[in-house]
C-alpha cells in the first residue's frame, strides 16, 4: 500500500502537477488524486480495514508542499535567467559605447559580474577580463607564428642539406679544409709564433676555465682561416688539468690532429727573452707597431671578477717586456675594463699583422665600450680636457686665461 502511495505521488509530481499549475487548474487536481488513490485501493486489495484508509488531508499537505517546492524553483530560475540576460545586455551596450569588454564570456564570469558591490567595481572586473582574452589571444598569435618560423627553418635545413649532400658541395668544402690544414702547417713552419700562457688554472673557477676554452676554441679557428696564420703555442700546458678536459670535450678526437704546439714548458725556456713581449691591459707601456719579429704572449684567463695585475706581475717576475693595446689613442672610451676576450685578440693581432691598420684591427672591440674613434690628435684633446677641469674646479681667472689665450684669438675672451 505505501508503495503504491509512493509511486502515486512521483507519477503525481511528474506530470500531473506542471500542467495543472500551468492551465490553472489546482482546484480540480485533488479530487482526482483521491478518486485515483482509491480506486486503486479497491482493486489491489477490496478487504481494506479503515485504519488502512487514506489519510486525505495529509496526503493534500503533501501535494501542496510539492507544487510549490515546483513553482519556487520555476521561478528562481526565471529570475536567474533574466538577470543573466539583463547582465548581458549591458555588457553588450558597454560594448557598443566604445568600453573594453570581453568578447566571449561564460556564465560563471556573468554571476561574478552580477555579484560587484558597485559600478566601478563592474568596469574593472570586465576591464580584466577584456585583458585576460587580448593576452590570450596575443599569446596564441605569438605560437603560431613561432610555428611558423620553425616550419620555415626545418624547410631550410632540409633544402641546405640537400645542397651539403650534393657531391660538388662536398668537394668544395673538403677543398677548403684542405687549404685551411695546408696554411696551418706551413705556419708551424715558417710562422710567426703566438703564446698562450696556460698557468692560470688556480687563477680562475670551474666555470671561468671553461669560458677561457671556449675562448680558445674560436681563437684558433680564426687563426686557421686566416690567410697568414700564426704558430700558435699552448706553454705550461699540464695533462689532466682544467684546460686539457674542457679541450678534450670541445674538440674529442681531433684534439691529436690540431695544428698547433703543446708543451708543458715555460715559454722562457722555449724563445729568448729578448724576442718575448707579454700582452696585458696593466702594462704601462703602450704598443705603438706590430713587430713581426718579436714574439707576443697572451694570458689564457677570464676574469669576471677583473684581477688586476696578475698578469703583469708575472711577465715582471720573468723579467719580460710587457705591452698594453693603444685604446686611449685611437678610442673614445666609455666603460668598463680594458680587458679583452682571447677571439677578440686573436683577431685583432691577425688584423695588426696583414694590414698594421690600428683603426681595422680595433674594430674587434666590443662597441658597447668605446663612443668612437678619436679623430683629432692626443694632445689636442688633452689639452681640452684640461681646460674643462680647471674650469670645473674653479682655479684663478689669470691662471685661466694664459691658455686660453694662446689657443685662441684675442676676440674670445673669459667674460
């Protein structure tokens, strides 16, 4: 019996309730169940006791109750809708007077929208959201086109790989080692030799002797390629040390096939003093020409932390001639140490020994340190700086004038 009851009112709440709130027909809904409810009563059992009667005025409670659980949820959820499209309507007409919203928007975003205590705090939740989409949208562009670049290059490297597996590019380029190994042998020969000064490692970090390889590296593959190469000699060179594992990684095994010289001497017991010129940027002595005869030697370093005159007190404690590069000669500098890379100096001694151009052969350095190349002599621009100081400190009018005046002609005067 309660099962059946049960099943009425889901049958009850299913369908019959909707339509009867909808035609306005509630009044005429509870005779029906009662007759419904009875009926089938009778024909599942007709000896029914009156305490097994149904209870009518409980049974109405419980479909009031139900009707207007129904209504109150049809219309919250009227409610719901409209002010999500009235929220969508002023979001449109935001829109429309020229305001940053967002194109697309979801309804979770519409309720928080809802939800801002004030007006302007609508305007930056929308401004936000507006944002959030161009950065979206900005950052899928930027994808795509990424895509796009490396479409492009893969397509290129497989076009140069075709031209590199083509049998004539192979031959040129093998032609051109050739060459390269041919002038560097010659060079071991007949060149002239350039010394790396190899006993820094204590000097330096980990991080710092690997920087100096790399360093090396490009230098002696500039040197190979160019068209008069030095003899190029790694002195106080240790096996197992720093300097021999990062070569062994950079070069593996055409570290036995490089044309050039490795000993572990120093290079005082390989060349005369007298020929030995040591390149360091604290030397006091300035390099005017490139001599062919003398022999120069770079310390292999890198310095991040710029230590000064660790180089130089080595040449002095051998007793060897040192050399600085003329930068303030030919240089307006700018900043930072005078310190150069090894590459860097590699290629402005290969500059110095074909051309013996010091303005060709100081273009290697780096643009960011100097403002330009100095156009009027040295002492002219002494001079001029001198004048500045003293007019920045404030001497005497008399002790002023006297320079001025030999300089210039007697219609500028100091007012």
């Amino acid at each position: 019996m309660q099962s059946a009851n049960m099943f009425l009112k889901k049958i009850v709440r299913s369908s019959v309730l909707p339509f009867a709130a909808r035609h306005g027909l509630k009044k005429d809904l509870f005779p029906l169940s009662r007759t419904l409810s009875s009926s089938l009563c009778l024909k599942q059992d007709s000896s029914c006791t009156p305490s097994e009667k149904l209870d009518l005025d409980a049974w109405k409670k419980v479909m009031k109750s139900g009707l207007q659980e129904e209504v109150g949820e049809t219309v919250s959820e009227s409610k719901e809708l409209s002010s999500l499209d009235v929220a969508r309507e002023t979001l449109e007409m935001w829109r429309l007077a020229g305001r940053l919203v967002p194109e697309n928007i979801s309804e979770e975003q519409l309720k928080t929208f809802m939800e801002c205590p004030s007006k302007s705090a609508k305007k930056k939740y929308v401004k936000y959201l507006h944002l959030k989409e161009l950065h979206k949208k900005i950052d899928k562009k930027k994808k795509e086109e990424k895509r796009e670049r490396k479409m492009e290059a893969q397509e290129q490297t497989s076009k140069m790989d075709e031209t590199i597996t083509s049998p004539f590019r192979r031959l040129w380029s093998s032609a051109i080692d050739r060459a390269y190994n041919w002038r560097a042998a010659q060079s071991m020969i007949f060149g002239q030799p350039l010394v790396f000064d190899m006993s820094f490692e204590k000097e330096m970090s980990v991080l710092e002797v690997s920087n100096t390889v790399k360093q090396l590296v490009m230098s002696e593959s500039c040197n190979r390629r160019s068209v008069d190469p030095f003899h190029i000699h790694f002195c106080n060179f240790k096996d197992d040390s720093l300097y021999h594992k990062e070569l062994i990684k950079h070069y593996r095994e055409a570290w036995g096939k490089l044309l050039i010289t490795v000993t572990d001497q120093c290079y005082t017991e390989v060349f005369p003093k007298d020929k030995l010129i040591y390149l360091t940027a604290d030397s006091p002595n300035v390099m005017k020409t490139f001599d062919h005869d003398k022999i120069y030697i770079v310390g292999s370093m890198v310095d991040k932390k710029i230590k000064t005159g660790v180089s130089l007190a080595r040449a002095k404690r051998l007793g060897l001639e040192t050399a600085a590069l003329p930068l303030d000669k030919y240089l307006l500098w700018n900043t930072g140490a005078k310190n150069l890379t090894l590459d860097q100096m590699m290629h402005i001694l290969l500059t110095l020994k074909d051309t013996a151009d010091w303005k060709a052969a100081l273009e290697f350095v780096p643009k960011r340190k100097y403002c330009g190349f100095v156009n009027k002599p040295v002492q002219e621009l002494k001079k001029t700086l001198d004048l500045i100081n003293t007019l920045k400190t404030g001497k005497g009018r008399e002790e002023i004038q006297k320079p001025f005046a030999k300089s210039y002609s007697k219609k500028y005067k100091l007012k």
